[in-house]
C-alpha cells in the first residue's frame, strides 16, 4: 500500500473500461496534464510532455480539441496516452476493448501489445490474454487458479460454459 500519493502515481496508472467515467476535463490537453501535475510536474513541462504524447500516437491535432468530439475509441487511447505519459511501471486495464468496434480493437492491442510496461489486464474476454505471461482467474474476490494462459484458460472457459443462462 502506497502512503505516498505521488509515489503511487509514479508506479501505477490504471485505465477505466469506461474512459467517461476517468476522464475529467472538457479539452484534450487539460487531460492530458492533470496526472502530470498531480505528480508535481510545472504545467508547462507537463504541456510539453503531453504535446509530444499526442504526437507520438500522431494526434497533435488533438491538442486543443473538446472530448465530446471524440469516439468511444478515441476517448480510450486520450485515457491512455494520459497515462502513459505519466510513464508508470505498471498498467492497469480493466476491459480495455470493451465497446470498441474491430479495427479499434486491433489498433489499441497492437499500442498495448508494444508497451514495456507490466500490464494488468482484466477481462472476461480470454482471447486477448492468450500470449501474456501470467494469467489469474479471480472469482468472487478470491483466486480459482494462478498459471501460464494455456494452464488457466481452458479450465475457466470450461467451467463458464457449465453455467445455467435463463
């Protein structure tokens, strides 16, 4: 547990499987700074940070664009590239792909996929998860089995299929 808030923010980001409910500020840019002045960055090095984000994801014509002009799709990758620019060691995704159309998905699990960060991925979709190092299937708050994806997988899809649906 982390005492120190800025020390937390240094180590962790997480993205929302809803990025309405992370996302605060009515322009892209103010977004895109607000962890990185909580982090005690000056805003005018956390503007720059986040400039050169936007340009990384090639979307710096973003830079003072209002978040209701933006897609579901585009409001996830604006929470990402928010994080990311926090540079954390760890990620936490909580079903990054959810609500997302086909190409979206691919486009946002290629990003994901190209991170050196450790990602924590939660999901019921197991198909995303399949080449990831550790796999953890939780269920209500305790855990069923800890593995290898190829371990894990196959018994919790098997036992999901064994459900009664009305």
């Amino acid at each position: 547990m982390y005492h120190d808030r800025r020390a937390a923010l240094d180590t962790i980001g997480m993205i929302f499987q809803n990025p309405d409910h992370q996302i605060i500020f009515p322009t892209v840019i103010e977004e895109m700074i607000f962890g990185l002045t909580q982090m005690g960055i000056d805003k005018s090095s956390a503007v720059q940070r986040a400039i050169s984000y936007l340009s990384k994801f090639g979307k710096s014509d973003w830079h003072d664009r209002a978040i209701s002009t933006l897609s579901q799709g585009q409001k996830k990758l604006l929470c990402l590239m928010a994080i990311l620019a926090m540079e954390p060691k760890v990620i936490i995704l909580d079903e990054p792909l959810a609500a997302l159309d086909i190409p979206t998905q691919r486009q946002l699990t290629q990003i994901l996929q190209s991170l050196p960060q450790t990602l924590i991925y939660i999901t019921h979709d197991t198909t995303p998860i399949q080449d990831y190092d550790v796999a953890i299937w939780l269920e209500q708050g305790q855990i069923v089995q800890t593995g290898s994806p190829a371990n894990v997988l196959p018994r919790f899809i098997n036992e999901m299929n064994q459900i009664e649906v009305l």
